[in-house]
C-alpha cells in the first residue's frame, strides 16, 4: 500500500500549548539533538544573522521588501514582525491573525499584505496614521500572491476556491474553484498570469482574470511551494524528496533529485535566474542553494533545530532568509566566499 504523504500544515505538537516558556525551549533543544545529529556530520555554511524565539510555536513564513532592506516575518499564531535587513533590527511587531501566517506580500513600501488559516486576509500600513483593511473570515487561506502590474491580491483556500481582490482598497474580483485544497500560488513577474497548484496533485495556469486554466504536467505529488524564475519562462516547485522545474510556455517537466529527505516545503529562485534556494520539513531541516540548470549543489547552509516552513532570497541577491518551527528566523550571506564547516550540537 502506497504512504500517502502529510500535509503540509501539519501543526506543531498540541502538547506544547500547555508548557510554559522554559519548558518548551527545553522541547525544542531536545527534539533538535535527534533531528541535526546527523547533519552535524555535513560540512555547511553558518547563518550570519539568528532572531531566535521570534515567533511561539513557529516562524512560518518570511518576505523580503522590495527594496531588500526589511524582512518581514510571520508566526504560527498569527503575529508578523519587520525587521531591519541585514542587522536584525526589530522595526515593527503586529498581529493580524488568530492562526498560522500562511502568506506575506510586499505591494510597496507603505504597506504589508498577509493571510492566514483563520480566513483572513489583510492589508497592514507600516504608518501609524493608517488603519489596517481586512476581508471578513472565510475559509482558511493557505497561499498568497501578489500581481504587481495589475495590483491584484491573489489567495488560495483549502476549499478549493481561488480568488482576487484589488490593492489596496481589497474589492472582490475574480473567483476560481480548482476542486482540491491550494497549497501554492505564484505570479509571473510580468503579471500575465499566476501558477496554482492543489493537493489532488495538479498545477494549472491561469490568466489574471482566473477565467481559464491550463494544466501542467502533473507532478508525482503535490506541489507545496512555487516560484516563477524572473524571465517567467521556468516555473519551480517544491514536493516530496524533489525540486520540480517546469519549461514554459510548453510546460516540460524535470524533476531534480535532492539532498532533502522529506517534504521540500519551500523554494526560490535567484533574482540572475540561476539558483534555487529550497528547505526541508518534517525528518529534514536541510537549507540548500543548487543550480537551476542542473540541480548540483553549489551551497550548504546550516540546518535548523526543527522543521524548516520558509526559505526566501532578497531581491538583489545577496542574502536569505529561512523560517523554521524552531522559532526562529536566519539570514545567510551568499556573497561571501563558501567555506563550509563542521558544527556537532
């Protein structure tokens, strides 16, 4: 009988709600000496930047400005914090959500766009003079993306639905259902259409409108994270033990091999279009940058404690960013020369 794989938002242990802070810091030193063990014995690049227990429960996702000099964060609980890059500075702290952050978006530089499995989506100024906007609670939202050429916010639910509001007054546009739970969503840079995949497995194209759809090759499991490389014709996504790199406009696809040995949660592609920086979840906190073209690795980044939910490269290149359910957020310096080093916990 086949193992059908986990979902991906599968939640941190119900167990440690009921442990008090030093309690649950012990949990997690514990549950990392089995977890990066092993990886201890791989040579891999250290973090240059640790915000550590950042967020309870999880850090779940991270989004870089599109300036590159903040990184926004968001948690399990549903608070997003903003941090100066690449000093760690905290900018801001907020709390749009009663659930896991599930998606953030940077339109501009006024404002921060987030959703999260408590239904909501929300649109946060970074000026105290302006309230937040927000829709009412529907289904859980559980993918986010941004169409910067037509200012339309793109969500995915777990009913199925996918649907687009305007920026920044969050009107109701389009509505598309795909028949399965959205995991991903994914914007071509030139805003002429967005990438959504389902837990069926299925990955479809869909003009900005959502009025009609093309499949892609189907993957061999479902697509948990995808990105489009800057020149919007290879579309990359993230699935169990692979990196899945689509051709486009026909839509061939290679599945790469990796050194992940579980769910690769989350991927990116470089701004040059030539690296994609993935992590791994559930046996595997792995953090890897390899070749687009090829798929050899070209880095090792240290691994975190715990299950990675969020890896992101900054728009001009130079840094990373990971989130992970060991609560906290990195940033990896990929300037620098690469002399990876032994680290045993």
């Amino acid at each position: 009988m086949p193992i059908r794989p986990a979902s991906p938002h599968i939640a941190p242990g119900r167990q440690r709600a009921l442990l008090g802070a030093g309690a649950r810091r012990a949990l997690l030193s514990g549950s990392a000496a089995w977890l990066v063990g092993c990886a201890g014995l791989i040579a891999t690049q250290s973090p240059m930047l640790r915000l550590a227990h950042v967020h309870d429960f999880g850090a779940t996702r991270v989004a870089f400005a599109p300036n590159g000099r903040s990184l926004a964060s968001g948690g399990y609980e549903g608070d997003v914090k903003i941090w100066q890059v690449p000093s760690g500075a905290p900018i801001a702290q907020l709390r749009p959500h009663d659930a896991q952050v599930t998606g953030l978006a940077w339109p501009d530089a006024r404002h921060l766009i987030s959703v999260a499995r408590d239904g909501r989506l929300v649109v946060s100024p970074l000026a105290d003079s302006e309230p937040p906007r927000s829709i009412d609670p529907s289904a859980p939202i559980t993918a986010l993306t941004y169409m910067r050429g037509s200012r339309r916010i793109v969500v995915g639910q777990s009913d199925g639905e996918v649907r687009s509001y305007s920026y920044p007054g969050l009107q109701p546009l389009e509505r598309k259902a795909l028949g399965a739970e959205v995991l991903a969503l994914a914007s071509r840079p030139d805003s002429s259409g967005i990438a959504a995949s389902t837990a069926r497995p299925q990955v479809v194209l869909l003009d900005p409108e959502l009025k009609s759809g093309r499949p892609l090759t189907t993957p061999p499991a479902a697509a948990l994270d995808l990105r489009y490389a800057p020149d919007g014709r290879t579309l990359v996504g993230g699935t169990w033990f692979h990196v899945l790199v689509w051709a486009l406009p026909g839509g061939r696809l290679q599945v790469q091999r990796t050194e992940h040995m579980g769910e690769v949660i989350s991927v990116d592609v470089s701004p040059d279009g030539r690296h994609i920086a993935s992590i791994g979840r559930n046996t595997d906190s792995q953090v890897r940058l390899v070749s687009l073209a090829s798929g050899v690795v070209e880095r090792r980044l240290a691994p975190h404690d715990l299950c990675g939910w969020a890896v992101r490269i900054s728009p001009d290149g130079r840094l990373l960013a990971t989130a992970s359910e060991d609560e906290s957020v990195r940033l990896y310096d990929l300037t620098q020369p690469y002399a990876p080093t032994r680290t045993i916990r």
